[in-house]
C-alpha cells in the first residue's frame, strides 16, 4: 500500500497537498456555473426563415428541402425537425452532448451559406443558438406603459430596439417578442378604378412584387479600389408605395395611388399577452447550454436598466420594461437549502462522535476529513466543467456519511492496534491497510 506509507513517511508533503486542495477547491466554489438541475441540456442550433406570401408547401419545398440537404450533413447531429408555416420556415438542429455549441453554430452557418436557387422574396436565413425550449427561460419580462400608450402597437420596436440590447447580456442565447401587433403596409385598392384601368389584383401584386427589390449590380475595379454598385429599389415608406407604377398608358403612367391607397397599418391580432389586467408585450429570454444562470441573471438585469434608462425614454418616457420571473430565486433557495442541510449533518455527525467515541482527537480528525473531501470534490467538479445544482449537493450529502462511515471504520482499527502496543506510524498504517 504505497500510498499509505507515503501520507505516513511524508506528513508535511501531504499537509500541503491537503492545504493546496482546499485553497483551489474554495476558489472552484466560487467560480462553478450554478444551475437548478444537472446540464443535460443538448446544443441545439435553431434556422428561421421568411417568405411572404409563400403557402405552407412552397415553403418546404423552395426552402426546407434545400436546406436540409446541407444540414444533414453537421457533424455531430443527432436529429433535425423542420417545420413550414405560412411565410415562415424553421429548422431545429440538436447535436449530442458534449459538442461545442459554438462549432456547432459555425458549421451550420458555413452549410447554410452553399444553399442556393432560393426564390428572389425569401429574407436572408438567420441563425441562433438555442431553440424554443420554455425550460432554457431565466426571466420574463413585461413591456408595459400608462393609459395613454398602446403597447400592443409597440411590437416592432421591441424587435429591433429592446431585444437586441437584452441577447447582449452573454450567456442569454435568443429573447422572443410574444403579444402585440405586428406592423404592415397594407394596400386598399378600389375595384372600380382597377376596372376602369383596365388592371387586375395580380397585375397590381406582379408590379409591387417587381419594385420592392434591392438588385446587386456588380463590381468595378478601378485602380486600387473597388466598386460594388447595388440598386435600392425596396420601399420605405406609405408614400413610395403609393407612388409606384401599375401600368403603363398612353397617357401616362398609372400609379397605385390612382386607383387605392397605402394604410401604415397592423396585422389582424390572433393573440394577445395580459398582466395585472393590462395588455402587455412579454419577453422570455433563455439561457444558452451551460450557461451560469446567476451570473447571466446579473448581466441581464444591466441590460434591463440601459434599456429603462436610455432605450424606451427614446420612444416614449411612460414605457417600462419590468421583470415578472426570476429563476435564480428557485436555484439559490435550493442551493441554499441542500447546503444548511450538509452543514446541519456535518454537525450532528461531530456532536454524535463526541458522545460516543468520547475522544477529541479522534473526533476531530473525522471532522477534518469532512471538509477536505467536500472541497476536493468541487475542485474535481470544477475541473470536469460540471455545474453545481441541487443534484449535485444532494450526492455531495450523502457521500458526506460516506466519508464519516469509512473514517470511523479505520480510525477504530487504528486504535485496536495502538491497543496490541504498536507505534502511531505502526499501527495507522495497519489500520489503513486492513480495511483499505
């Protein structure tokens, strides 16, 4: 048994050792990403994609389909859903455990980049990590205003101002916009011009369709430099839109507004998000794998004061942004619960060796043992990049009775050969020894 003889013969390198362990285990403690469960959470990559006016059918046609015969091939996927919506288009990606969600998101990224032969009206495909997954959510937070503001017509602002200010704050991986109503232009025409105009709704589409487009021109190389030309044709406004050419008489030519007109308008609600009786904008926002919920939490609570303080006085000063949902409330109580629950038993077992063992040394070096071996226990959990939850700590309890078991166990054999007169080097080696 070597390395009994080498903790016996060597007690002031193993003093060290010991001292060392703690320090590193201490500084481990402080720097383990909390969580309320283990992480058995898989990387998952998430692909949207928008098309108006397409049907649920050529959407998986003209872009599912293309997309997932590059995506099939990511390395370490373990299953791909698709689903086809009217206008939308969405791919999940889970990969296995253990597969870095950034490389991860790089391949997917790269593989999207070789799909082509998209339809001319399909957005550009954006990527996030992480899925829709309600279990991922840390907070929830409520866009609200006073009586005099409808929040429900602010949900494009919180789209492009609020939510990109809240996935800043790192280890958020996507905040979604739930309620509201979603803004659009919207074209009224009058039947009986169209018909004295001799033009029908496809010809009005085909037209609007043709001019609402950004067409790349090129390159030109001139000396040092290069050129890239790009005509901007997409609308911008109601005006332009009103402005656009129909047809062509002989005349003159025909513009939209001749025959209806452009309304700056919503889309038709189908869903609504109420709070303390009030019509609210809500805003989930989920953790990406592994991440540190408390300190995301933290980082996140500062995106939240920038953007009370600089982003919504901007639109409005009665706009708050408040936060309803808190899981690092439940994940502390936990924490905070399993680890009194620990120290309580450490306790009782030492009080408990004291009236039976009735010997303070002996008590004292299986009160010893305790501590040193919960704090090599989180240098280890440190090092294997594993995160401390209620799980984690509740094992940690019972290997605690563990550790006091074995002790007690060698420590009496120790002191039945101490009683057959051997030395103290003697007789903890053999004590160690027969029941190592």
């Amino acid at each position: 048994m070597g390395i009994i003889r080498f903790a016996i013969d060597n007690p002031v390198k193993v003093a060290v050792a010991v001292i060392l362990v703690c320090l590193f285990g201490i500084l481990a403690v402080v720097e383990l990403p909390r969580q309320l469960t283990p992480d058995m959470d898989r990387p998952v990559v998430t692909v949207e994609t928008s098309w108006s006016g397409a049907s649920p059918q050529e959407v998986e046609s003209e872009i599912i389909d293309r997309q997932e015969e590059k995506l099939k091939s990511a390395s370490g996927l373990k299953k791909m859903t698709a689903e086809a919506r009217e206008n939308h288009a969405k791919v999940t990606l889970e990969f296995g455990v253990g597969v870095d969600q950034d490389i991860a998101f790089r391949e997917v990224s790269e593989k999207l980049r070789q799909v082509t032969g998209y339809p001319m009206e399909v957005d550009e495909p954006t990527v996030t990590a992480g899925d829709d997954d309600m279990s991922r959510t840390i907070a929830w937070l409520m866009l609200r205003g006073n009586a005099d503001i409808d929040v429900t017509e602010l949900k494009t602002f919180a789209e492009d101002r609020v939510r990109p200010v809240l996935e800043r704050a790192d280890g958020i991986a996507s905040v979604a916009v739930y309620g509201g109503r979603e803004r659009e232009m919207q074209v009224i025409v009058d039947p009986h011009k169209l018909a004295a105009a001799e033009i029908s709704l496809r010809d009005v589409e085909r037209a609007l369709r043709r001019r609402n487009l950004n067409v790349s021109g090129g390159t030109i190389n001139q000396g040092k430099r290069d050129y890239t030309y790009r005509t901007m044709g997409e609308f911008t406004s109601a005006e332009e839109i009103a402005g656009a050419v129909i047809a062509e008489r002989a005349d003159g030519a025909v513009r939209l507004r001749d025959v209806g007109r452009v309304v700056d308008g919503f889309r038709k609600q189908f869903a609504f998000v109420r709070s303390q009786g009030e019509y609210v904008l809500a805003l989930p926002c989920r953790r990406e794998t592994g991440a540190n919920v408390p300190a995301t939490m933290d980082r996140l609570k500062e995106q939240i004061r920038l953007v009370n303080e600089e982003v919504l006085p901007s639109k409005h000063p009665g706009l708050r942004l408040e936060q309803t949902y808190d899981e690092t409330v439940y994940i502390t109580s936990a924490l905070d619960l399993v680890k009194d629950n620990i120290v309580a038993g450490s306790v009782l077992t030492v009080v408990v060796l004291i009236l039976f063992l009735r010997s303070l040394s002996a008590t004292g070096i299986v009160a010893i043992s305790i501590p040193i071996s919960v704090m090599a226990t989180f240098l280890m959990i440190g090092a294997l990049g594993r995160t401390l939850n209620i799980v984690m700590l509740a094992g940690l309890a019972f290997a605690v009775g563990m550790v006091v078991d074995n002790s007690i166990v060698v420590l009496e054999n120790t002191f039945r050969h101490r009683q057959m007169g051997k030395s103290r080097a003697d007789a903890a080696f053999d004590g160690a020894r027969e029941v190592w």
